[in-house]
C-alpha cells in the first residue's frame, strides 16, 4: 500500500470505536488496547465504572498502547455511550439469545469498511463471563457471531476484538483505494427517537400486547436496521407517524 | 454446518500442531491454549523448559481449556519439535529479516485447510520479544506475516495465534460445509400488495401529493428494499397499516 493508500485507510479506521459494555477484567482492557491499536483503532469506550485498576491495563497493552489507555471514554450507560454513531455492530456468540441475522466478522468488515468512510461506527462488546443482553443488542444495526469450535465457543474478550478489527483492518486495506461515496446513515439518537414514537403509535392503535411491548419492536428494529435509514428516511417515517396520529385524534365523521 | 461438515473439520484440525519457540510467559501459553481450542485445534507443542507455572497458565487458558495443557508436548529443541512435520508454517512481522515470499494468513490458510487433510502442519511462533530468527525459520515451507498498522506492528502471541487459526478454522469450515442458507425473501406480489395497501392509507390520512402519488412511495420502496423484506415482515407491516385503518374509521371520541 502507497502512501495515499494509508492515509485513506487512517481517515476510515478513525471513525471506528470500540465500546465494552461493563468489561469485568482490567487487564482485558490493556489486551484490548494493544489488538486495537495494532489494527489501527485508537478510540475505545467503556461503559461501566472508571476506576480499573492502570497498572494492570498497562502490563497488556504495553507501554507502546498506553496512549489508546489514556483516551478511554468512560462513560455510566449504553445510551451515553451510543448516542451519536450511526452504525452499531453487536457481537455474540448465542445465536439463540436474539434473533438474527447474525452475520460474519468478514461480511460486517466489509460493510464497516465502506460505511466507515462517511459514518461513525461502534463495535459493541459485552462483559466476559454473559455477553451482550438483548437490551444491548436492541441497539445494533447488525450482529456479528464469530465462528468457533462447537466444543468451546467462549472466547477471551481481546480474542474477540482482534477478529473483529482484524477482519477490518483487511477489508480497509484491500478497500483503501477511494470508492463512490457510501451513504450517511441517521445517528443512533435519531433512530431511538423514531422507535419510541412508532411504540407509542403501536400502543395507542392497541397494536403492541401491554405485556410485552417490545416484541413487534424487535421485529420492527430489525428490518429498519437491516439496510441502514438515513436522516432523511427517519424524518419521512415520523412525519407519517405524526400525521396517523392526528388522523386518529382528529377524524372527520 | 451439518453433522459430516463437522466432522470433516475435525478430520483435519487433528492435523495441525502449533508449536510455541520459547515462549517467556507461561500466561502467554494459557491463553494460547484457549484461542487455539475456540478453533478446533488441541495440539501444543512447546520447545523450552518444561517449568511454566502451572496457575498462570491455567488462569488464561481457563478450566474449560485445561485439556490442552495437559496435553502440552515439551521438547527442548526445534528439530526434535518439528521432524515428523509435513509443512510448517512460520509467522514474523518483521519483512526485512528473512527472505521471502511473504504470505497473507488467509492465502497460507487456504493452503492448510487443504494440505492438513493428509499431512501434518506445525504453525510455529517465536518468543514475544523477537519473534523467530533465521535459525529458525529456515525450517519453514511458508512464512506468514500478519498485516498490521505501520505505527504498532507488536502482536501479543495470543493475538498471533489467533488470527492464523480463525483464519484456518474459517477456511476449513467454507471447504466442509455447504453454505449456509441466506434468508428467504418475500416475493414481489407480497411487496407489491404491501406497497399498495400503504399507499392507500398513506392517501387516506392526505400525506400524498395527489398531483404526484409516487413522490414519497418512491422514498419508501427505496428504504424497504435496500436491506430486503421477509416474507414474515411484510405480513406485521400489513398487520400495522390494517389496524391504522381501523384505529382511523373507528375513532372513540
């Protein structure tokens, strides 16, 4: 790759994050730092308490990866966390927890690849010993299960994080020339406005069961999330939702 | 994959061996032994001392991967390591000290995931600190270099060794298995009666143009196709827009 070719491929991996939902090991976040940095991610989040202990952290990343340490965002909550990345990328290794698709760490590379050019993206890890929950997942626009050895499926949480970036960093690479633009996607803070209108339309059209209001949601966040919305589109979808409400309230008869 | 894909893979994985050149940590071993056997492979062979302490071991493999500690090969030479090898296979990230060709995990894992179906394959890594020498790659039919950010080439071992066996595993799989099924789409009369129905409602509630109907139905088919439509989902959109109608006609007021 020539000169050009790289700085394309620091523009793109710059808008790519790392964010560890309640990470229970320090010594995990070194280990995610230096796999990080070693394919190019200098931006990591952690959602979940600051005060892990830094000698710990450093002995795995190294002094050479203890600048990425220094920039961790520490932040109290998912939403904090997420709010202004346009595409969100859960993994798991359950494919019976949540629904699918649950796709390739390559096919999401090569995604994340062209999608990194014009959009923030997160990679969304969960904790060591469970993983992500369903309520994390609600907020991935795609969820990647890293393929393993049926007898032991759990991998170490910086494992897993090197796949992902390594699959990415691949795909940048061979990607590094500049391509037609991919498209702006919405933020996720514009879509999460967008769902709890569409839940409460559901419920006052008597559509959601009270009991469990989230399962059509799920349905619903899939397919939207499936293709990527841009702003554009959330703004088509409230403004219809907007005007089935007022056609409801305000019926001529 | 079905029952003889994994079996296929199995068939193969038994061949491959990694080999470990005097590795310093004995924590560095453990987590080995976990990446390795998240991929179907259970062979280690070390070339060192047969001294590492056990719990740091342990405490990164952990107890689900103990299996392959014990059955660790400590020998105290390279030849002895690798005589009875029929490809092996060195990793260095530094071009500039052996001569080449160097090859790519996924162009090398090709290769094994066929040769390893009738020969035995050693991956061989070299301490954390220098890698492999000439002395030893010598002994190699193939080098293998990871690709890595120019600013941070250091890889942890772990992280070494995972890459190349997911690479392996992952290459292993596609030549097993038959792909797997992509998810089955809904026909075009399903959409095309959808679109309708919401044309309808969406002309119902006067949120199109009547001079230019297909303005913002363009929009929407646009957004519902980019990421294509289940058959399922389109039966919870028509589930939605019905009861839109109804909510609208039968206003309680």
């Amino acid at each position: 790759m020539g000169r050009d070719g790289h700085s394309a491929l620091k523009a793109k991996t710059k808008n790519i994050s790392i964010v560890l939902y309640k990470p229970k090991y320090a010594g995990n976040i070194g280990s995610v730092a230096r796999a990080a940095k070693n394919m190019g991610i200098g931006n990591i989040v952690v959602v979940g308490q600051a005060d892990y202990d830094r000698e710990a952290m450093e002995q795995r990343s190294t002094h050479l990866a203890a600048d990425v340490l220094d920039q961790i965002r520490y932040v109290s909550s998912i939403d904090e966390a997420l709010h202004d990345f346009q595409y969100i990328v859960g993994t798991t290794s359950r494919m019976g927890k949540a629904r699918g698709p649950f796709l390739s760490p390559r096919v999401v590379a090569d995604r994340i690849a062209d999608l990194s050019q014009k959009n923030k993206v997160a990679l969304l890890f969960g904790p060591e010993d469970k993983g992500l929950a369903n309520e994390q997942l609600r907020f991935c626009h795609a969820v990647v299960t890293i393929p393993t050895s049926r007898e032991f499926k759990s991998l170490n949480l910086s494992h897993a994080v090197m796949i992902v970036c390594y699959e990415i960093f691949t795909a940048s690479s061979a990607a590094a020339s500049p391509t037609e633009a991919s498209p702006k996607l919405a933020l996720s803070s514009e879509l999460e406005g967008m769902y709890a209108q569409i839940r409460t339309l559901l419920a006052d059209i008597g559509f959601l069961n009270p009991e469990n209001p989230e399962y059509w949601m799920t349905d619903l966040r899939r397919f939207f999330s499936r293709g990527g919305l841009l702003s554009r589109e959330v703004k088509i979808i409230r403004g219809i939702s907007r005007k089935i409400q007022w056609s409801i309230k305000n019926k001529k008869t």
